[in-house]
C-alpha cells in the first residue's frame, strides 16, 4: 500500500512543476514578468527531478551530488527570484546587498571544505531561513496594505506556496543532513512530495484567480463647473 502511495505521489509531484507555466501558457499570461519567473522556477525543480528519477541516475553516486548541488544553488536563485519580482523597496535595497556576497561564500565555503557535510549543513539550513525570512517579510508587507488588488492577491498565493515549501524543507534538511544516521530516504522523499503537491496547488490558485489590473477608464462626457470668479466693482 505505501509502496503504491510512494509511486503516485511522486509522479503526481513530478507532473505537477509544470503545471503552473502550463496555467500561465493557457491563460495568456507569459508577459507577466512576476507570474513567469515563479513559473520557470518550479520547472528547473521539475527538471531536476525528473533527471534524479531516472533509473541510471538513481543507481549512481551522481544521485547525491546532483541533490547537493541542486540545494546549494536553489538559495541564491529563489533569492535573485525574490529581488527580480518584489515590489517592494525595502526587500530589495536588502537582496540587493546580500546576493552577490551570498553566492560568493557558497562557492568559496563550498570548495575550501570540498562540500564537507558540516559546512554544506550550515550553508543550506541558514539559506532556507534566509528565504522564509524575505517571503515573511513580503507577505507582511502585503497585509498590512489598507487595500489589495486582484493581482496582489493572487501573489500572496506564490508566497504562501514558498513559505509552505520551504517551511516543510526544513524538516528534510535535518534528517539529510543533521541526522543522517536516523533518516529514511523514502520517508524524506515522501514529505518532498506532498509538500510540492500542496505548494503548487496553492500557486496554481493564485494564476487561476489572477486578472490583469485595469487602468481606470476616464470619466467621459463629465462637466466641471468653473469656479465663480468674484469681480469688484
């Protein structure tokens, strides 16, 4: 019974990183920059995933470091996502001063210590934090508009996606990498799966219910009255 549950969450999760680009194709919405890059984003992970589930792949060392470097590299590119689609100043001003060092310790941590587990723990468990801080920080700034357009509201839906998955990441972070020794690779897949099926079906409502913001239409045929104008005599 699990090993059939296994089977169809994992396929249900690999068909579903494309769903969101597919949602966007089909509403005619691939112009919308903020839309496209969350879209793009789930299907690299697809890709990713896709490329992990092959037979060859999963009987071969290249398994692990695929992962490895796949969890390294999906900070700074949710990052840059983030700083690329936020409307907001302050998260950028942020990003903008924290990327570029970020990525340069990635790569200099990571081939100093030659990917040791100790190192790659720190680097990937403070990057997950990292991400769940700027989606928090933009959700708040979200809410706490006194008024929301149709188009916002259907962001907050990407980002409660993100907070979720990256949230449940963190479970699988630590019996990845903290505690290996008591980790089940099926049960760690598992939990991957399910929280993408939920994350992206929450994204995938938010393009559903997403409209484009109409500029407002000019009042035509509207007369003002000029003002009185007081003539001394």
């Amino acid at each position: 019974m699990y090993a059939s549950l296994y089977q169809f969450a994992s396929l249900f999760a690999a068909v579903s990183f494309f769903i969101p680009i597919l949602l966007l194709w089909v509403k005619g919405l691939m112009k919308n920059r903020i839309l496209v890059w969350f879209g793009l984003y789930w299907c690299w992970a697809g890709l990713v995933n896709i490329v992990c589930s092959a037979e060859v792949i999963k009987q071969s060392m290249a398994l692990n470091i695929i992962e490895r470097l796949y969890n390294l590299a999906d900070i700074p590119f949710m990052l840059f996502i983030l700083y690329s689609t936020t409307e907001i100043d302050g998260i950028r001003k942020s990003l903008r001063k924290i990327l570029i060092p970020l990525l340069c310790v990635e790569i200099g941590a990571s081939i100093v210590s030659w990917f040791m587990s100790g190192v790659e723990t720190v680097i990937v468990f403070g990057g997950v934090l990292l991400v769940l801080y700027y989606v928090l920080w933009t959700i708040i700034s979200y809410s706490r508009k006194n008024s929301f357009s149709e188009s916002h509201t259907s962001y907050q839906y990407i980002y409660y996606a993100l907070l979720f998955e990256y949230a449940t990441s963190i479970i699988t972070v630590i019996y990845s990498y903290i505690m290996p020794e008591r980790a089940n690779t099926d049960d760690s897949f598992m939990i991957f799966y399910i929280s993408t099926i939920i994350a992206i079906a929450t994204a995938s409502a938010g393009i559903l219910t997403y409209q484009e913001q109409k500029p407002q239409e000019k009042i035509k045929g509207q007369k003002f009255q000029p003002e009185a104008e007081i003539r001394y005599l």
